[in-house]
DNA sequence: ACTATTTTTTAGACAAGCCTAAATTTATTT
DNA sequence: AAATAAATTTAGGCTTGTCTAAAAAATAGT
C-alpha cells in the first residue's frame, strides 16, 4: 500500500456517508484537490485490486478490505493527533497537518504501541473518534448544539467543520471539544445560544451559525 | 524537498567521512541499494538544486546547503529512535525501518517539540550523536574496545556496525550503549576482551571481531 | 422525447525515479 | 605508452500519478 492510495481509500471513506449509493468521482476529484481523470484511473487501479467497487459511469463504494485500510490510516491520524496535542502540546488547530502525513507510517507494531502509550483515547482533540485495532467505533447519541433542550448539561464532543478558520474562532470562544456546559438559553430571534461553561462563571454567546457546527453528547 | 532527494543526501552525509575528497557514484549505488544511472541521474537534479557539487567523471560532495538538509534529517532520524526507545518500549535493535520513515515527516515545529519532549537527548539509543537544530555535534574523544586499555573504567557509547544481527548479538551478550563497565585483560593470543560490567558480578567475554565494532568513552 | 448540460471516461502527454544496455572516460597493468 | 579493466555516464524505456483536451454517457429541461 502506498500513500496516494491510501489517502483515495481514506477520501472515498470520509465521502461515503454523504454520499451513500456510491461516492461520485467529481467529489471526489475535489475533496483530494485534484482532477476528475485523474480519480478514474486511479479507481481503475483500486477496483483492479480490490480495495473498492466502480463500475463505469458508476459512483464508487470502498470493498471491505478498502475499508479495513481506510480505517486504519484514520485510526493512525486520530491517534497521532492526540500524542501532538497531549505529549507536544501543539495547539488542536495545528496538528492536521503533520498528522496528514504521520497517518502513513507503516507498521501496526507502531500504532499498537502508540495507542497503549497515549492510554488507548477514543476520541481525537477534535471530537472526532477513534477506531480500535478491528476498524471499531464507540458508538454514541449526538447532537448539535443549536438542537440542544436548554438547561440540559452537555460535553462538547468535537466540530463538523473542521477548518482551520473555525477550529481558531472556537479558540477565542474558549471552547474546546471535552469542555462542559449546560446551555442556558436559546434566543429567539436568531437562535444564538448563550452556554455556561463549567467550572468558570463566564457565560458566552454562540451564534446559531457556529452552535450547527458544535457536536455534543448529553452528559 | 521530497523523500527521495533526502535519502541521496543523507546517503552522501554518511558516506563522506570514507571519501573525503568525493563519494563515489558506485558507492553512492551501493549504500542506496539503486543503480549507478540512477546515481547520476539523480545526482545531476541534486547538482543543478544547488545541493551537491559533482562534475562528470569526479566524485560528489555536499554543498553546505545540501549538507544542512542531511544533517536535519540525521537529526530527525535519531530523535524518532529515542522515542521509539524510550516512550514506546521498541528494543533498540527494532526501530531503524521505522526511524527511516519518520525521518521524512516535515516541520521543524514537530521536531523542535519532539526534542524538547525527549529532554534533548545528544545520542541516539545506538549511541550516535544527534545534531542539534542548527547541525552542530558534542564532539567525544571515542576509542574502540579492541583498543581501549586495561583496567580504564569505560562507557559503551555506540557501535559501528549497525546491522540487525550485531544489534542481537549484542542483546545476548547483555551489552546495549550507556552500559558502564571495565576491561579487565585482553587475551594475547586472540584478542579477546574480558569486561566486568558495572552493577553486575558477571564477566563477559568479547571477541576481537565483536570489540572491533564497540565505541567506548572514557569515564 | 429530444436537446442541452453536466458528469465521467478516454486518449495522449509529461515529470519523477528507476532500470538495462551501450558508450565513454578514467584507472590500472604490463 | 598501449591495452585492459573498472567506473561513470548516456540513451532509451518503463511505471506511477498527474494533467489537458476530446469523446462518450448520464441527467435535466423543455
């Protein structure tokens, strides 16, 4: 297995549930900023191995053992986020990057031990979790912060968008995934949210824009 | 700079202490285990990059540009193997393939935080010296074992062999770089080394051919 | 149902990095 | 100093992953 392919496996995996019947090749030209024939021949050569299903003019869907791959290269991402963040102290808007290319290491010694050192997390610095060894999520009810019951307590689980721009807004907010807060009170007119943070007496306002990229598990 | 062009560099790096007027394009070969039309192609991109200095027919050298980039990435190499030692509990006979990947990952950041992490460690679970971010060595006054006198108190630095099967033979004989120890006699007739090693009763013998390979410091 | 538009694929080309085989230069013998 | 051997380079070709432009298929609009 090779980089560039892994990184198609990784991209058909992170389109699937959007697109669900088959991930079509212009999404994914864009989501891997590249161009469309570029994506047919390569799923010529994947589909060639195994690692996915493509029939002309089809979309495409990962084969299990394309699958299997996929989610070990985003357990490898995860995880080396969380030893940036955790063991190097990179801020959790920073570490994209270096762990796009981390995720390509390879040997599964490596990850095992990896994952022991950090203490086995289940879920990255953005929310985002982690699959086991087998390709297994924790599995978990959630819910975006401008659908919450007001005075229901809450834990920020982690962000739909993951742009840099919004991970750093929610840095001037103060609000990180793992924080927790009861939200107070939804405003009427523009669905603004107005959270209070535990363990601090400062209450902030979240626009209803940001609070539909907010993931939160009821605690 | 890209994977491949790093790989020639540090190559050259390591082979310039054996040709210090110019390596060879047929050493260059060998130690890359690649072709000697590869070499030169590769060389004559690396050349024109301002990276190397090679004319037709002469040997190559690196130019301080060329040799700031094998240096850092001597550097990553070695940290990784601290980490992959000392954090992930890797036998220090294990961790080389994967230090060969890891070396390629890109950000000074990453590596700055890596060493700060590791406590900035100056030699590598080898014993080889890690330069520091600007490429500067601890320069050590290193004598072989088959050369050190008797009953001077020793440190095991490193080796200069590094192939896996001297790393095991080393395992067995109990001996890894850090040990302490002194050489109590050396045979006349074959050269073998008697050594008491330090927070131990036992003695080990060491053959000349094995002592050949064994950097020591003075204590 | 039949164009018009969009999506996808094919065809042909290119750079990187490698190869083999042949040519050239340098080094070593005699 | 010429002949032979060794080292190095050149020439031409292959694969991978990309691109642009053109062709083909699917979808949408009237």
């Amino acid at each position: 297995m090779n980089q560039t392919a892994e990184n198609y496996l990784k991209g058909l995996h992170a389109l699937s549930e959007r697109f669900p019947k088959g991930v079509t090749t212009n999404a994914l030209a864009e989501h891997l900023s590249t161009k469309a024939s570029s994506i047919t021949d390569m799923l010529k050569k994947l589909h060639e191995k195994g690692l996915v299903k493509h029939e002309k003019y089809q979309g495409t869907v990962l084969s299990a053992k394309g699958k299997k791959i996929a989610l070990q290269v985003v357990r490898k991402h995860r995880l080396w986020e969380v030893f940036l963040v955790e063991k190097l102290h990179f801020g959790w808007d920073q570490v994209h990057e270096i762990a796009e290319q981390l995720e390509h290491i390879q040997s599964t010694e490596l990850v095992d031990r990896l994952s022991e050192f950090l203490g086995h997390p289940r879920f990255d610095p953005h929310g985002d979790p982690i699959p086991d060894a087998k390709g297994n999520f924790l599995e978990e009810k959630v819910v975006l912060l401008s659908a919450v019951n007001t005075h229901q307590k809450m834990l920020l689980r982690g962000v739909k968008d993951h742009s840099t721009a919004f991970l750093q807004h929610l840095k001037k907010l103060g609000l990180v995934p793992g924080q927790k807060f009861q939200l107070l009170h939804r405003m009427e007119y523009d669905g603004t949210c107005e959270v209070q943070l535990h363990g601090s007496k400062e209450k902030i306002q979240i626009s209803q824009l940001t609070a539909d990229n907010l993931i939160c598990v009821a605690l």
